[in-house]
C-alpha cells in the first residue's frame, strides 16, 4: 500500500521547505484559485462511507483537499492494473510513431479531441469515442475506460451516500459515459511529457484545477504534485508511492454539485532532472531522450443530463450558495470552461486566454464595485 501520512493533510509530515522549487509559486490566475464558495466548520459532518481502492486513513483528503489516492494490487489478480500496464505500453508505441502518422490524428477542436504538441512541454492524445481512437490503442484504451469508468462511477456512488443521498443522485451523470464508444462529455488522455536536463526541475502542466467530476490520473514516473491547502505548497504525492497506486482529483462540476462539500484538487505536473544528466561518460554517445509517460481519465458530467441542486440539497451540503436550476450538464460545463484559461494550448495562445480572463475580472470587479486585487 502507498504510503501516505496524515489526515488534516496527505503532507503535514513533510518539510515544504525542502522540496519546493523556484518555480514553485504559480500565478495566481483564475483557474488556480478557489472560485466557490467552500462550506464553514460548522456544516454537518460527512457520512463515513467505503471508497474503493481507496485506504480508511485517507478518505478525509478527499473532500478536504479534493485528492487522495487509489491503491492497485500487485499481490493479487488486478485487472485495473493490467489494463493501467497495457494501455500504457500501447501509448509508448503510438507515441513513438514518426510525426506524420501522428498528425492524421490532429482534429480541429484542438485539446479536446484528437492529437495534440505543445513545443517545449508534451504532446498527448484525447481519445473521447472509440470510432476516432487510432487501431493501435483501441483495444488498451477500452478495457482502461472500462476498468476507470466502473471505479469512478462507484466513487460517484460513495460520494452522493456521504453527503446523504442516494447513489443514483450523482451517478446519473456519469453511468453513460463508463464505455468508451460514442462521443461523450468523458476523455481519456495519454502524454508524453518531454524530458530535459539540468539540475532544476521543469512544470510541463501548469497549477490548475480539473472542470469535470473525478480525474484519474497515473504516471510511469513520479511528475504529479498536488496543492496542500493547509501547508500551502505543491506536495510531490507521486514520489510517496512505494507500490503502483493512482491520484483520484475532484473537479470543478463536482465541487459546484456538492455546495463545495468537495473541493476542486490543485494539482500541476513537474518534469524533474534526470539524474543521469549529471553524470559524465567521457567520449562515450548521450543517453535517450527522456519522456515522463502518463494516462488521465476525466470523467465529466453526462451534456444532457438535467441539473437542479434543489433535488442535491440535504443536511449535509446545506443551501447551495450558487443554486443551478433548469440547466443541462453541458450548460455548466460552459460555464466553467468560460471561466478558465486552457493549460494544454501553446504557451503563446495561453497567456492571450490570461490576458483576456484578467480584463474580464477587473471589469467584473469594477461592475460590483469592489477594488481590483
């Protein structure tokens, strides 16, 4: 089982100071933040309840902290991780392909579906129907979606129970779309961060925080960190594991549907030096290119399913303070992608979408009368 300590905070056994980097404080933009209003102290308690694969000790961070992670079991027949095994041999070899075979994959909806390159940080494929998939993941892809699907699903389940309603209450959105094979509001996503050298760490994916329900996400080395609200820094999770396991992260649909019962998870990706790098062979060849492989299932609310937070209301989340009435899940999707710049674009395409974000806020600001930040 990983190791993890605490409950308050999956890192208050470790020293920020010793691990965070130059680069470490992010800008504070839109999507780094906090944008719902989060639940006092004195809100009732959630309802204990089992989530799968996930130990006891570190159900509270779920909520809390908007991550904690998921156990595979190497003792023990595991379907989930083999398929985790398979579907990431498979995206090595897709990767691997020349450039040109990859480009046939290239879509006009730029990350959100099909093949994507961002010089300098990854480039990754979104597979969102089986039809679109390339035949050489098709197979992997299926049986991941299938075993991520099922797990999310039933987290989904275990959530609606904690906050005292019924599983159904939020599986409804996402139980279509736990197969991969018509188009859905769902992804799966494979990258290949590049690698660099240097004695100083790199982000490849800057601090944000998912739209959607739950991500999944694995890598075949350490590169995930995820925000520490009570210590305030980026906490290398990935670097605890000391067995296969996985990071479960809450998203922003499912912070709105929970009245903020559970927290969106702060999370970006690092590329950090290869040690290697540091070594000098002499006249003999460089080493390969480094690559950080890594898989994220994103599970969003189902587009036509109707929301109405009066039928989420319980004791427990309490009066919504942004109640959502006669919308769709594609409407608040909207909503949110609206609100957030996209960290899988070109660095140059990014920082218009800040630019753009920041003069909305201050006009905003200006409309309500209150002082810009």
């Amino acid at each position: 089982m990983p190791f993890i300590t605490g409950l308050k905070s999956l890192a208050s056994g470790l020293d920020p100071r010793k691990k965070c980097s130059p680069d470490q404080n992010q800008p504070k933009y839109a999507q780094n933040e906090q944008d719902y209003e989060l639940p006092t102290e004195t809100q009732r308690p959630l309802i204990p309840v089992i989530l799968p694969r996930v130990h006891p000790h570190r159900h509270f961070a779920l909520s809390d902290q908007g991550w904690t992670t998921i156990d595979m079991n190497l003792t023990l027949p595991d379907t989930f991780y083999t398929s985790y095994q398979e579907l990431l041999e498979s995206s090595k070899s897709f990767f691997n392909l020349p450039m040109e075979e990859k480009e046939v994959f290239r879509t006009g909806l730029g990350s959100e579906d099909g093949w994507s390159r961002v010089e300098g940080e990854k480039e990754f494929i979104t597979l969102r129907s089986l039809g679109s998939t390339p035949e050489l993941l098709k197979k992997a892809a299926s049986k991941y979606w299938a075993e991520a699907g099922d797990l999310l699903n039933e987290t989904l389940g275990k959530i609606a129970e904690s906050l005292g309603l019924p599983a159904e209450a939020l599986t409804v959105y996402s139980e279509p779309c736990s197969r991969l094979g018509t188009k859905t509001a769902t992804m799966l996503r494979l990258f290949r961060y590049e690698g660099f050298e240097g004695k100083q760490s790199k982000v490849v994916a800057e601090a944000h925080r998912d739209l959607g329900l739950l991500s999944l996400a694995v890598g075949d080395t350490p590169g995930l960190e995820v925000y520490d609200r009570h210590l305030n820094w980026s906490f290398p999770i990935e670097t605890t594991y000391n067995t296969p396991a996985q990071t479960v992260m809450v998203g922003r649909q499912l912070e709105r549907l929970t009245n903020g019962r559970y927290r969106a998870g702060g999370h970006l990706v690092r590329s950090y030096p290869n040690a290697e790098s540091d070594q000098t062979n002499g006249q003999s060849a460089p080493s390969p290119r480094q690559y950080r492989y890594s898989i994220v299932f994103v599970l969003r609310a189902h587009y036509p399913v109707p929301i109405n937070t009066d039928t989420l209301t319980t004791p427990i989340t309490g009066e919504f303070s942004k109640p959502l009435r006669d919308i769709a899940a594609r409407d608040l999707f909207k909503s949110i992608h609206a609100a957030h710049y996209n960290i899988n674009t070109a660095v140059e395409e990014r920082k218009e979408q800040k630019r753009k974000l920041d003069e909305e806020k201050k006009k905003q600001m200006a409309q309500d009368g209150s002082p810009p930040s």
